[in-house]
C-alpha cells in the first residue's frame, strides 16, 4: 500500500512534519469520505508540487476528503479552521501521501 | 505614489511617464476582477499581455489619473506556469507593458488578500513584497470571513506589513473609494519574508495567526462545510453531476436562444432599414450598392449574433459566480482529458454549436495556454447554427418524404463535428502544441449569489471586442466578398430579355397576372446570369476542376465559392443560381433544386453522392470568415487562423472525397 519514497521524491515537497505525527499513512485517494489528515509528503513532480503547495495542500496541511472518487474533493483546512476545496485528479491525489489517526 | 504627478513616481528613477501604473494582484477566486471593474467601472479595455494570449484588461482609476492593469489570476508568482510568468515579467518591468508598450515596472502593486483563506494569500503577499514595489493591500471577503467568526484586522496587518491595508466588499462597493486613495499612499513593505519558498509559508501562516482571530464557534464552520460537501457531492456525482450539468446547459442555451431571437430581429430590422435608407437616399451607382449592400449588409449579418454573445457572457458570468462552473469544469475534465483538452473547454465547446463567436472567445475561461489554445482551433468543428440550412437541403433530398431517416442524418452531421473536433485537439497536442496537460487542480469557490454589475460589465467588454472585430476586419472582408459576388454587371441574357419583351406586350385588361409572370421569370433568368457572370462565379468556375472529385459542378463550386464568408450562403446561392429565386423557402424551390440537372441535361445537379459530399463537406470544412478573424485575435496571430482553415479545409476535403466515392460505389451516382 505505502510504497517507499526516494530521496528525490522527498525532497519535491519540502517541509515534512515529524512521522511520530501520524500513526498510519496512506494515499490522499485512500481516506474515506470526511476522514481527515494531515499531509506528510508527496511524491508529484516538482511542479505538480509547487502549484498544490500554493493552493494550500502542503507538507503539514490539515485535509479532509469531502468526495471520494476521480477526480476526489479535497477541503485544505486553514489556520483558521476555514476550509478551501480542491477539486484534484485522482493522478495527483494519489500520489501526496497523508498521515491519519486511527 | 502621488496620482496624478509624474515627477514625484516612485520606481524608476529617471523615467517620467504620463501616468502612473498600478498592478493589481491576486489569487483566483479572491474578487480581484469585481473590484477591477469597481475601480475603473467602464473605463478599461481588454487586450493581450504583449506576445502572449493572456488577457489584459487595463484600466484608469482616480478620475483618470493613473492606470490599472488587472493581472491574471496566480496562486503564486514563483510558479512554472504561464500565468505566475506574466506577472513576473510585468513586475519587474521585463517587455513591453500592456499599458503602454514601455519596458517599465509598474509604480506600484495592489494585492488582493481574500480574508477567509489569509495564511495562503500571505503568500503572495510576502513574493510580491519582495520585488521591492510600493505596495497596498485590498482585503476582501471580510464579511465571508465574519460570517465564519473569523477576524481580521486590517490595522495590525498594516502595522505588521508597512504598508496600506484596507477592507472592503467589491460586490457591495464598500471601501473600494478608500482602496483607490490609498493607493497613492503605496509604499514598499518593512516586513518581508525572510528564506525560501518554505520561509515565506512559514511567514504566511505566522502573520495571519497574529492578524486574525480564530471563530470561537467551530461547530458552526463545520456545519457548513458539511453542508457544501452534500452539494458538491450532487454536483460533481457521474451520474446526479452529468444531469444537473445538462438541465443547466439545457437551461443557459435555451435562454440565449429565445431570448435573443427578439434583439436579433431588432438588429436585422435596423440594418435592413439602415440598407433601404442608403437605397433611398444615395443617387444610383456602385456607391450606394456598396453601401447598402456590402457595408450595411455585410456588418449586419454580423451583428445580428452581437445579442447571442451578450446573452451566453451575461449568464456564463453569473454562472461562474456562484461557484457551479467550477464544478462543471471538474465533472467535464475526466471526459475531456483523454483528448487533450481541460474541463474548462467544454463551455467554450458547447457554446459553439450556437455559434463559433462567442464560444471561441469564452475559451478564455480555459486556464493552461496550449488547451486554451486548442479549444480555439477545434470550436469551429461544432456543428453552428449556420450549416444548419445546408443540413436541411441535403438531407431533405437525400430523404424526402423519410423525416426519420433525415433526423438521424443530421444527428450524425453533429456528431461527425464533435468526433473530427476532439480527434483534431488530440492530434494538435500530441504535435504542435504538445506539452504536458496540466493536470486538473482547481479551487472550487464557496457558493455564493452572482454579482450583477460584474456579469454586466463582463457582458460589456466581451460585446465591445466583438464590435471592434465587425467593424474592422469583418467589414473589410464582408466588402471584398460582396464585390466579388456582385460585379461586374453584365448585360441580361438573351432569353430574360426576350421574356421581358413579351410582357411588355401584355398590356391589356386580364393579362396582369400573365405579365407579372412572365417579368418573375425574366428576374430569375437575370439573378442566375448575373452571379454565374460575377468575379464570384468565374472564381467558381475556374477552380471546378478542384471539386470535381467531390462530386461538385460549376454551380455548386459557385456556392461553395460564395459560402466561403458564411456557410448559410451556399442554400441562398444555389437557389439562385438554379432557380433564379432569392428565398430558398419561395414555394417550388426545393423541387426546382432536386429537379435541377447538369450541363449534360440528364445527371442531376444533387446526385445522392454529391448530397452525401456535400454534408461532410459542411460538416468539416472552415467556411466562415468572422470565426477566422476571431480566432487570429483570440489566439494571437493570423497563423493560427491560417492553420485553422488549411485544417479543417483539408479534412473536409478528404472525407467529402471518401463520402462521395462510397456512396457513388453503392449506387448514388444517379
């Protein structure tokens, strides 16, 4: 389920959070409807990464998947509790990798 | 920054221009154009960013006394995307400026900071800052924000900053004065965020913690989020999305037409008149035919869909405003993507099948440059309202008295389009647009009620474009195509003058009905000679021999000769060449068309392979002039105009070839 990440891949989303923070990671593609996250890393090429991070889905972004699906619906919660959603291509989303509390 | 005094700018040092120019910045979706068009209300035109298909709406704010460039939409200005390259370019004053065509930065920036999601707009607060401009801040969306029990105060943030923050709600018009006086009190930012990219994130969210205060009531925010997830789930659902998404198309296009069918008559009654007072008015002569005829007529026929393309922009941009096109854009992606094209292109697409006007200039909607693009080549492949005569003739003497079989005909004409249209898109991205397709990654806005005045002045700018575009191009062209039909005059045939003669001669009591015949008939016999004679129908004649292996004569040559400007020519063209009459829906006509024959005398004129070619040739084939002139303004050069016609030209000339050689191989020759 969890495939390993190179270096490199890493390295395309800079700023990850501690894993101690997260207790299980998945796909972003493999929360249920509502469950929530927090995003760990991703493996997107670069630019991918770039343009997501602007949007707010970022290393250490609180998530919640509002649809399940292709493309899914993704709620980037703010620092103030506000969310914004992002409508994202099961290619994309299934490849940022997110930390869930069981 | 003082407006409205030159000599004290801030920036360039040295250079003295006449107006000062503000640059206004923003995410999507933050209300940045609704508080461009508060600004600068109906003082603004719409152009490109120099050498790029970006728009470019530049303005004058502060009673004209400096100007506004309202930059594209960017989630970032650090970004490998064109729209973040725009905005780098225009910062840092590297080419020519929209405004003026100098090589100068702008003397100061205006961001628009959404106050509900702060953290991520600081961002590009904290890039723009570092470009070293005089700034000032708009936040808008403050009483979204309040709404959710969120805070934020503009007075600490301009204390943290350094520079003007002021609140204000463009759809309401408050504060947006304040907005437009500060900005002559722009000033370079104290606070800059220190790092990399991940240095001004951290900047971001550290600013917008001490600048806002959290909801106290969290229950309240996730009951709404609750409550948009059940929409979006409707909305963006296979199946629930594809039918709300076709009761809503249905709905917007069956407003555009009925509701314009009413202006479009106003517009042809006041250019019919407008050409019966030239008629009157000026003495006899090439002078008065070219006016009534080819001006007034020719921008006429242009004009008349002016009401369409208002209507589609008025109800597209209320439509984009509530936050639906969005979702329609992420439910179409996955259909479109196969082929190239983005969710966004299915607007622009479906607009088409109206008319390729205005559904090539709303592909402005469609974000990435080469689907944008794309989208513009392929539009015109969508069955238009025009080739909808041409349909109706083939099919109705392909079938007669078979409307079924006619109906299924003509469905496939429709779908001939849309499949030669997406086929094209996927072989103009995988050669000369290729690229990579930007995979769908869009904001889906909080759903909110359209603003009024912004569709309205959308609606404004897009219908000033296109009467720019009649009025130059579309003028010239309709003149030089007139001409050609038109000229040069040539004495009667021998055989109308021969009628004529004769009804002279019936001048007693009973014999008016008689007389009046005999002079119809001689009026036909006149029409038919004087463009078979034109410069139109020599052309016609002369480059035959090309249509010949589509099954076309000298006189359907002459129609497609003469339809080049307007595909619905070729029905008016055919029965007047052939009938004399100027009504295609004159009584008989039809029978006349279908009874028609060759030079041979026994070949008919529309054999079933000719009708069969004919169609796909409609179908396919780049026969209208305004789309091309469109297309080369919307894409950025006549070359893509140039490639568009060869295209599709090429393509309708070789499945009309294929068409008619199968239908002549299973017995439609005669």
């Amino acid at each position: 389920m969890n495939q390993p990440e190179t270096p490199a891949r890493r390295d395309a989303h800079e700023g990850c959070c501690p894993p101690e923070v997260a207790t299980r990671r998945v796909r972003l593609t493999q929360l249920r409807d509502g469950q929530t996250g927090k995003v760990l890393t991703s493996q997107l090429d670069p630019q991918d990464a770039q343009v997501l991070s602007a949007m707010g889905l970022r290393a250490d972004a609180e998530v919640r998947l509002c649809r399940t699906g292709q493309p899914c619906i993704v709620a980037v919660v703010g620092v103030h509790g506000l969310c914004c959603r992002i409508g994202l291509a099961g290619s994309l989303a299934e490849r940022v990798v997110v930390g869930v509390n069981d | 920054m003082t407006l409205g005094a030159p000599e004290q700018r801030l920036g360039q040092a040295g250079q003295v221009a006449a107006r000062p120019v503000v640059a206004l910045l923003g995410h999507p979706n933050t209300g940045k154009t609704t508080l461009f068009n508060r600004l600068t209300g109906l003082r603004h035109k719409t152009s490109n960013f120099p050498g790029t298909t970006q728009e470019a709406r530049i303005g004058s704010i502060g009673a004209g006394r400096a100007d506004l460039i309202d930059m594209p939409g960017v989630y970032g200005l650090e970004l490998d995307l064109p729209e973040s390259a725009v905005c780098r370019r225009v910062l840092a004053g590297d080419g020519p400026s929209p405004v003026d065509g100098a090589s100068r930065a702008p003397d100061a920036v205006c961001v628009v900071l959404d106050s509900t999601h702060l953290a991520r707009n600081l961002t590009l607060v904290g890039e723009a800052s570092r470009r070293r401009l005089p700034m000032v801040v708009a936040l808008t969306m403050g009483d979204v924000a309040r709404a959710s029990g969120i805070e934020v105060d503009p007075a600490r943030l301009e204390a943290e900053l350094g520079c003007p923050v002021v609140a204000c709600n463009a759809r309401t018009g408050e504060g947006v004065d304040r907005v437009a006086e500060s900005i002559a009190r722009a000033r370079i930012p104290v606070n800059t965020p220190p790092g990399d990219q991940a240095g001004v994130t951290r900047w971001a969210d550290q600013l917008a913690r001490r600048v806002a205060l959290a909801p106290a009531d969290s229950e309240k925010l996730l009951r709404a989020e609750r409550r948009t997830d059940r929409i979006d789930r409707v909305l963006t659902h296979p199946v629930l999305g594809a039918v709300v998404f076709v009761l809503v198309m249905t709905g917007l296009f069956g407003v555009v037409f009925s509701l314009a069918q009413w202006p479009m008559e106003a517009v042809d009654w006041l250019f019919a008149s407008l050409g019966g007072l030239a008629q009157r008015v000026l003495p006899e002569g090439p002078v008065r035919e070219l006016v009534s005829q080819g001006v007034v007529g020719g921008v006429g026929a242009t004009v008349i869909f002016l009401p369409q393309i208002c209507l589609l922009f008025f109800l597209i941009s209320l439509l984009e405003d509530t936050g639906y096109l969005a979702r329609a854009a992420l439910l179409m992606d996955r259909v479109l993507r196969p082929f190239g094209l983005a969710g966004h292109s299915f607007v622009p697409l479906l607009s088409s099948h109206a008319c390729a006007l205005p559904g090539i200039m709303s592909a402005r909607g469609v974000p990435d440059p080469k689907e944008r693009l794309a989208t513009i080549l392929v539009a015109p492949f969508m069955t238009c309202s025009a080739r909808i005569p041409v349909y109706v003739l083939a099919t109705t003497l392909l079938f007669k008295d078979r409307p079924w079989t006619a109906a299924l005909a003509f469905v496939g004409c429709y779908a001939l389009g849309i499949a030669a249209g997406v086929l094209s898109a996927l072989l103009v991205r995988r050669t000369i647009l290729r690229g990579k397709s930007r995979p769908m990654a869009i904001e889906l806005p909080t759903f909110k009620a359209p603003s009024l005045r912004t569709a309205l002045i959308t609606t404004l700018d897009r219908g000033l474009v296109f009467l720019r575009q009649a009025g130059t191009n579309i003028l010239a062209i309709c003149v030089i195509l007139w001409w050609l039909g038109a000229f040069p005059h040539t004495a009667p045939p021998p055989g109308a003058t021969a009628l004529r003669e004769q009804a002279s001669a019936l001048v007693a009591p009973g014999q008016e009905e008689a007389r009046a015949a005999l002079e119809t008939e001689a009026e036909h016999l006149e029409r038919a000679h004087a463009q078979a004679q034109s410069f139109a129908g020599i052309i016609g004649r002369a480059i035959q021999p090309v249509f010949e292996p589509l099954g076309f004569d000298w006189r359907l040559t002459i129609g497609v000769v003469t339809s080049f400007a307007a595909r619905e020519v070729f029905v008016s063209t055919m029965t007047v060449v052939v009938a004399g009459e100027e009504d295609p829906e004159a009584e008989g006509v039809l029978d006349q068309l279908a009874r028609a024959t060759r030079d041979d005398g026994k070949t008919p004129l529309f054999t079933p392979a000719a009708c069969w070619s004919l169609l796909v040739f409609y179908v396919l084939a780049m026969q209208c002039l305004p789309t091309l002139a469109v297309t080369a303004r919307e894409a950025g050069g006549a070359r893509w105009a140039f490639l568009q016609f060869a295209w599709m030209s090429a393509v309708a000339y070789l499945f009309a070839f294929i068409a008619y050689r199968v239908a002549l191989a299973i017995g439609g020759g005669a």
